[in-house]
C-alpha cells in the first residue's frame, strides 16, 4: 500500500508534547504532582467552569459524578442507548438503575421528545439524565434540564465526544462544560478525542461541594484535616484511586494550547467532507447537526442505506480497509447489550435501531489534509458501486 493508512481517529502529538512529558519526567512527581492543579485550572478556563477535577479516564468521570452526587440503589439515571457502554455503566457501578431513551436517528442524540418518552417508562425516582452530546454535537441542554429539573433529576454531561463545541440556544448560547444547564460534564483524553493525555478524564463543575467531593471520589475517599499531623488522614467513606499522574497533567496541558488549533482544523475538515459527500445523496447522507450547531466533530460519522445499495457493512469497511482507509461503528446500540437484556427485557428503540443500522464513521483527525478526505471520499464512493 503506498498511501499511509488512515485510521477513524488518532492522536496528534508534536515535539513540544514529547519535551513537556520528558521535563515531567525529570521532574520529582510521578503521580500526583503540580501539573495536576495546572491542568485542571486551565482546563476549567477553557470550558468556562469553577471547577475542574483530573481522573484516570472519562469513564471513571462519569463514575465519579454518581458517587459525588449521591446516586445508588433504588433510584434510576437516563441515558441514551447510542452511546458507549460506560455511559450506562456508570449508574450500574453505584447500583442505580438505567432508563434508556431513544435517539433523533438522523443526529443520534438524545432529544426532548425521547427524554420525555423515558422518564415515563421510569419506575422509580429518576436522579439524573446523562445526555451525551454523540460525535461533538450537543443535545438540546436548555429544554433537556427542564424536562429533569420537572422530574426532580440533575443533568450530567456525557461531554466525552465533545470538548470545544457549542451550540446557540434561544435561552441563549452555551459552551459544553459551562454548566449552565448541568451539575457536571464528564470528559475524556483517550487517543482518538480531541486532546489526548493517553488515557483521562475531567469532571467539570459550578459546584463548589460537588468539586470537593469528586475529589473525594477520585483518591480513596481520604481527606487530610488541617493542623493534623504530616501522616495522618482520615477516611469518612471508600473512594477510588481515580488519580490522573503528573506526567499524563503535563501532556494534557500542552495538548490543551493547541485546542483552538485542534478544533479549527476538525471543523475544516467536516466541510470538505460536506461539500465531497453531497453528490452521494440521498444514499449517503453526513449525521444532521442541530439548529444553532458549533460543534468541534469528534467522529465524521455518515448515514448509509446499505440495504437500498444491496451492499453489506462489513464488506464496505473491508473495502475500504483493503483502500488503506479505516472506518468504525458508533455506536452498538447498549439496550440491546447481553447484560442490559437480560436486566430489562427486550426494548424497542426505533431511532437507535435505525441510526445503527446507516451508521459508519470515517478518518477524522487534525492531521489530516483536503487530500486525504477526498481519497476517503473517492474510496466510500467505489465501495458502495456509486
């Protein structure tokens, strides 16, 4: 193959990323250390928080934000069944039940309507909604906090997918991670996100009792009281070691510099891919963005009628392997997950089902070039016979 192969996603790290972890390295923190504070300081300006609070991974996030917010047997959270898995898990880990909601099939997110619709199938109290603002593009947060604000719940963020990205409201505009409309917004730094750290998580919050007890939540549930003596502390409940190392602080800080850069670039590429992609309709439409949308995409994911076509997915994403180009599916829908089976019975989603059966991510990345996606283009055109 003599074109490099293009995965759906992939880190961009540079040469000042590689300095910034060695000088942590050299430095006399491992694990937690100074970077920590600073990362988490400048990321919380960066989303327009009070409070930002580092973890391991954007799943420990979302687990952190139940345990913080008290969530546990006998009560229930909302989530969208297109989602990842860890979205739904996260009730599970405090033993709180999952109600799933359907999605737009044409946006994959959770929408009013579909919330509405789950909180009436709900059981039992309802202590949280969990939108997930899939691909980078944000669900309906204003009317979405009503709906939970009215069933006494709290909104928190599945902000994994989309760090960077806003969207106009008429209640006014709002930036994901601002809390204007949520307790807390949950993200992560794996490879494939729009910063990388390796693997992390940020909780971002307006409270300041939350952001303590996500604190809590992330080291052992230990606190050291002041005047104490040097070794002691003191445990009023078990916690996690959620912590995210100095040296994974300092990559995520000069990552962070770049997120104006980062998020620009992404947004150039969706509109090469929106001008490519439209001869292909209506057989091959881009996922919708919403009304007021100003998304940072995290996945180009496009709608497909593969069975309009007579062609198969898995041997389209062959096809396309076989052309140096990677692809993905995002997501399985959870409801229909063995585990979640088995606990709920046999749930009809018809939008989720819908979105799953179109759904392809394709290469999306800042390091990729105009000529890139159009070799993405012109090899998703040949492998659907177009």
């Amino acid at each position: 193959m003599s074109e490099p192969f293009l995965p759906y996603g992939r880190q961009t790290i540079e040469e000042d990323d590689i300095a910034a972890v060695a000088d942590a390295l050299r430095d006399d923190f491992l694990t937690t250390g100074p970077r920590v504070e600073a990362f988490e300081t400048a990321f919380a300006e960066a989303v327009g928080a009070q409070h930002a609070v580092a973890c391991i991974n954007g799943t420990a996030a979302l687990h952190m934000a139940m345990l913080a917010l008290g969530i546990g047997p006998g009560e229930a959270c909302v989530a969208p069944s297109v989602t990842f898995l860890a979205t739904a898990n996260c009730a599970r880990y405090v033993g709180a039940e999952v109600v799933f909601a359907d999605v737009d099939p044409a946006t994959g997110l959770m929408t009013p309507q579909t919330l509405a619709e789950a909180l009436a199938r709900a059981d039992r109290p309802v202590r949280a909604v969990l939108p997930v603002h899939l691909r980078g593009e944000v669900c309906d947060l204003p009317e979405i906090a009503a709906l939970a604000r009215d069933a006494g719940a709290v909104v928190v963020e599945d902000a994994c997918h989309a760090l960077g990205s806003e969207r106009r409201f008429a209640a006014g505009d709002g930036r994901v991670g601002d809390g204007r409309w949520s307790a807390a917004a949950a993200f992560s730094f794996h490879p494939v996100k729009t910063i990388a750290t390796g693997e992390g998580g940020m909780v971002a919050t307006n409270d300041p009792d939350l952001a303590r007890r996500l604190r809590l939540a992330r080291s052992h549930g230990m606190v050291r009281p002041a005047g104490a003596a040097p070794w002691w502390y003191e445990m009023a409940e078990p916690g996690f070691n959620y912590r995210l190392p100095d040296i994974l602080c300092a990559l995520g800080l000069s990552q962070l510099r770049k997120l104006p850069r980062f998020a620009a670039g992404r947004r150039a590429l969706a509109e090469r891919y929106l001008a490519s992609l439209a001869p292909l309709a209506p057989h091959v439409r881009p996922a919708a963005s919403p009304e007021g949308s100003a998304a940072v995409l995290h996945l180009m994911t496009v709608l497909i009628d593969f069975e309009g076509l007579g062609r198969a997915r898995d041997e389209v994403v062959e096809a396309l392997r076989r052309r140096g180009i990677g692809s993905q599916v995002h997501y399985i829908p959870v409801h229909t997950q063995p585990y979640y089976r088995e606990r709920y019975g046999e749930i009809r989603l018809p939008g989720a089902e819908a979105w799953y059966a179109r759904a392809l991510s394709l290469p999306l990345y800042p390091a990729m070039t105009d000529g890139d996606v159009d070799r993405v283009v012109e090899a998703l055109t040949e492998a659907l016979g177009l």
